[in-house]
C-alpha cells in the first residue's frame, strides 16, 4: 500500500515480488528521467541547447547519417512531433540541413551542419565530464548490471500491455 495524502491507495502487486520492484524500477524511471532532463539543460545551456535539442542533435550523430524525423524519435524514445519541433527550431537555427529521402518524398532527412556538429562534440565533452563524477561511487558491475537490466525491460515493453479487466 502507499499512501496519498491521508487516503490509502491499494496495489495489486504482492510486496517484494518481480513485479513490485520493477514497478519501483519504473518509478525511479520515471523520476530519473525528470532529472536527468533538468540537469541536461543546465549543462548544455551554455551551448545554446537544451536537452530535448540534445537529443535529437545526439539521434543524427550517433547514426553516423541523416536520419527523418520517425528514425530520430524512434532513437531517442521521443515521439516524431517533439522530434519534427526540435528539428523545426533547429534547422532555423543552422543545426540541420534538410534533405531529400529518396525513400519517403515527404520525409525529408536532416543532416548535421558543421555547427551541429560542433555543438555535439562540446555536449559530449560536457557530458563526459559530468559522467565520470557522477559514477565516482559506483562499480563497473554495477553499472554494467544496471544497463543489462533496462536493456531487457527494455525489450520486454515489446509485449502487449494488458486490457482493463485483463488479470
């Protein structure tokens, strides 16, 4: 049980089972997430950025190629309308070139510009910086351990969530 406020909220989840410590896996997910976002701003303000431009700047780089707006969201676990506004803003703002794709006429593919690409380089620089302090405490197992375990809920996801009255 949790509580809320003075109410007490009911789960249907047995204490210390599988699925209990994934939905607190999931919560600190949830939480981590937020936090990791507001702190990506923080960090990359400075570069004229924030981490929703990160991200999509992040998408195109670590493919190494242009990519469209539905391959970028679906990389970064964004949906392709925030990926379509960042790259909006961005292609503005000389981060991105549009070009053509030949496989979808009317998914244009975007593209890197020397200041995109610069300005990932210096988020990263950034970024490695930050990383190494914030793993200070923790073990190489661990953090391999912990990156084994989203990857495979990860691919749970996969699975078709249940209906209402499903049990």
């Amino acid at each position: 049980m949790s509580l809320y406020g003075d109410r007490k909220i009911l789960m249907n989840i047995q204490p210390n089972s599988k699925a209990a410590i994934l939905t607190e896996i999931m919560l600190a997910v949830f939480r981590l997430q937020g936090r990791l976002l507001k702190k990506g701003d923080e960090l990359v303000k400075p570069l004229n950025l924030t981490s929703a431009k990160w991200q999509v700047i992040g998408a195109v780089a670590l493919a190494g190629k242009p990519l469209s707006a539905p391959q970028i969201a679906e990389a970064m676990g964004i949906t392709r309308q925030g990926a379509q506004k960042q790259l909006n803003k961005m292609e503005k703002d000389g981060f991105f070139e549009r070009c053509p794709n030949p496989y979808h006429r009317s998914s244009p593919l975007y593209a890197l510009t020397e200041r995109g690409i610069r300005s990932f380089s210096d988020a990263m620089a950034l970024e490695t910086v930050w990383a190494g302090g914030l793993v200070t405490d923790l073990s190489l197992q661990r953090l391999h351990e912990a990156l084994q375990t989203l990857n495979a809920i990860h691919e749970q996801l996969d699975s078709p969530v249940p209906k209402k009255g499903d049990r």
